[in-house]
C-alpha cells in the first residue's frame, strides 16, 4: 500500500522530491537514537590564564558540540578546580572525571613509562614525536601501558621546543648545577639529579611565589609566551635554551577506558578529530605568539642565554645513563624505550638533510638582516 501511494504522489511532485521526502521520514528517529546526550567533564592540569596549553582542551570540547549539535558536551575544568592539576591520572583512573586533558610526564613517580608521552630528555622534538605516535607504534603502546590505569589517550597539543628556563644564576659549568633547586616538569628531574641539581615539580600557578620567595633557585615552564604570563622574568634574570629534555612534548586527552568504550562509535571519531585538531591548534598559536613575547622580554632586560655545550654533553651523558639503568629495572619502561630508540635515530638521520640546512640556512639570513 505504501509503495503504491508513493509511487502515486511521485506523479505529482516528482521522483526527486519523494526520494529526499521519504529518507527524511526513516532517518530523522534513527538519527534521534544515534545522537545521545552526554556530558562529560574534563580536568586539566593548567590554569584557565594560560590560554594556549589550558585552551587546547576548550577548542577540543568546542568542536565536540559543534560537530554533535550540542548534544555532547564535555565541559573543562581548570587545575584544581575539581581535581588538583597534578592528579589528573588518578581522577581519570577512579573515574571521578571522565576524562582530562594533561601532560602524561607529571606521573613519572607512578612509572617513568609515561614520560614518552610527552617526552624525554633528548628525545623527539614536535614533528617527530607525532609522526612516532601516528606512524612508529607510540599510540598502541601507550594505550597498551594505559591499561593497567583504565585509560585510553589521544594526542591533544604539543608546545613546541621549550625553554631550558628561569635562572637566579648563570650557569656557566656543570657545577653550577650542583645544589640548584629547580622546578623542572617530567623524567628530566632523574637526569639533572645525576649532575647534582634537586629537582621539584610544581604547578604551574605555585611557581612563581616559589622563585620569589627563594625556596626554588631556578625554574622551566613553557616558552615566552607562557612564562612571560606567569612572571619569572621579574624573579630571575638569565633565560636558558633550549629545554633539552623538551624537544617536542606532548599534552594528551586522558579518557576512563568504560567511558570511552561506552562512547557511540561516530562520537568517538569525533573526539578523535577534534583532538587532533586541536594538537595543531596548539602548537601553532604558541609558534605565532613566542617571537613577539620573546621581543618583550628581551626588551624589558632578560639575559637570553644559551646552555653552554659541555653542559648540554654532560646532561646528554646522564640521560643514557639513567635510561640504560630504567630499562635494567622496569621491563615497561625497556619495551617502549627498546622499541622509540631506534626511531629517534632514524628521525635524525632524516632531519639532518632537509630540516636542518633549511632553518639554519634562513636563520643565517635572519641574522645577516635579509630577512
Ligand atoms: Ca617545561
């Protein structure tokens, strides 16, 4: 009866008009049934001031709902808002949240293993550690880590190299490093700690009043445009680079492994490219925003410095000392390291030829004023 009527309406409205009539008709419940409410919140490690690495998750939460009509919305939460920003992995873990966006290197004191996420000292700068995520098996064995956390993770930014930091003294040898408190993120800590340094790993907003007070004698955060938001040029004259132990790391949307299996397959590839997304968006407003604070800084009489070499040899030293003695003791950490080395070699081998001429050939043209 049905087809017969439709094929009876079709002489009058024409076939066109009666196909796109009846599919509205089948598909608007089925689309009702395939777009559940949800709502999720999401604790981040960084305060709200810090646009770039706090924003990240904001523009991620924000293409979720546009790309769902609203109907999911993950609302974000700043550092110690809902979870202190140091614990997001628990709270991910119990499932009090279900989901944070963090930078897995804070939890090496649960297992240095989660430090390849970001990253580690002398490892992969930006570029290279997405491509060993997406192409050199970094994803699957990291989720595979995960598991014993219930969590499934998405690369969700990166900043860029970062500075090597805030000092009250300049460092002109390797000993003067040794007996330096500093707040310093990630597995970087273990290798300066070998040089003699103390390392203390703060959040973002208690740095600062722990370099003005003197209790921290140095102190890393980001980039120019960060740090100058948080202050440390007031505090510390000498700013150090590069951050050797941060070549490219990685902040990451941390998700309850039940929540996200619970997920709609199609809300699950949105999350997927909204993350990704935002990875970009990330790291290209710190690369637009870092020149002009960096001129700032400069201007307002920051002693802008390189690491000596012997310094940064002596750090390189320490890192493959302790990550030989990791691997001896954690079989985790042994597998990924075992497996990451060999591509950190290739990347270099790669980015010797064309990277490498390309920028230091236009950064002679910058200094020579051609530019
Ligand atoms: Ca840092």
């Amino acid at each position: 009866m049905k087809r017969r009527s439709l094929f009876k309406n079709a002489g009058k409205l024409g076939v066109g008009t009666v196909a796109a009539a009846a599919s509205t008709v089948v598909a608007a419940p089925a689309i009702a049934q395939s777009m559940p409410e949800i709502r999720w919140r999401c604790a981040s490690s960084f305060p709200k001031s810090l646009d770039t690495i706090y924003g990240a998750a904001e523009q991620m939460a924000k293409r979720v709902s546009e790309a769902t009509d609203g109907k999911f919305q993950i609302r974000v939460f700043a550092g110690g808002e809902i979870v202190p920003a140091l614990q997001v992995v628990d709270a991910v873990q119990a499932n009090t949240v279900e989901c944070g966006h963090t930078a897995p290197y804070y939890y090496v004191g649960k297992d240095p293993t989660f430090a390849f996420q970001t990253a580690i000292p002398f490892g992969l700068n930006a570029r290279q550690q997405i491509a060993w995520m997406y192409f050199g098996g970094g994803r699957e064995l990291m989720n595979d880590f995960l598991k014993e956390y219930s969590i499934h993770s998405i690369p969700c930014g990166n900043t860029g190299a970062q500075m090597g930091g805030w000092f009250r003294k300049e460092i002109k040898t390797i000993d003067d490093m040794k007996g330096l408190k500093m707040r310093i993120g990630g597995f970087a800590g273990q290798v300066l700690a070998k040089v003699g340094l103390v390392p203390q790993q703060l959040a973002a907003s208690d740095i600062y009043p722990a370099l003005e007070k003197g209790t921290i004698d140095a102190a890393e955060w980001v980039g120019p445009y960060d740090d100058e938001k948080l202050g440390f040029n007031k505090v510390a004259p000498n700013y150090y680079y590069p951050g050797w132990w941060e070549g490219g790391p990685e902040l990451d949307l941390y998700i309850n492994t039940s929540q996200w299996e619970k997920l709609p397959k199609h809300y699950q590839a949105i999350v997927e490219s909204a993350s990704a997304e935002a990875h970009n968006w990330m790291i290209a407003k710190y690369d637009a925003q870092n020149p002009a604070a960096l001129r700032r800084l400069v201007a307002g009489g920051t002693k802008l410095q390189a690491f000596p070499t012997a310094v940064m040899e002596a750090c390189f030293a320490a890192a493959e000392e302790l990550y030989t003695e990791t691997s001896a003791k954690n079989p985790k950490f042994k597998k990924i390291y075992d497996a990451w080395k060999p591509f950190r070699s290739e990347q270099f081998l790669w980015a010797q030829i064309a990277d490498n001429t390309f920028d230091n050939f236009m950064v002679r043209q910058y200094r020579a004023n051609k530019l």
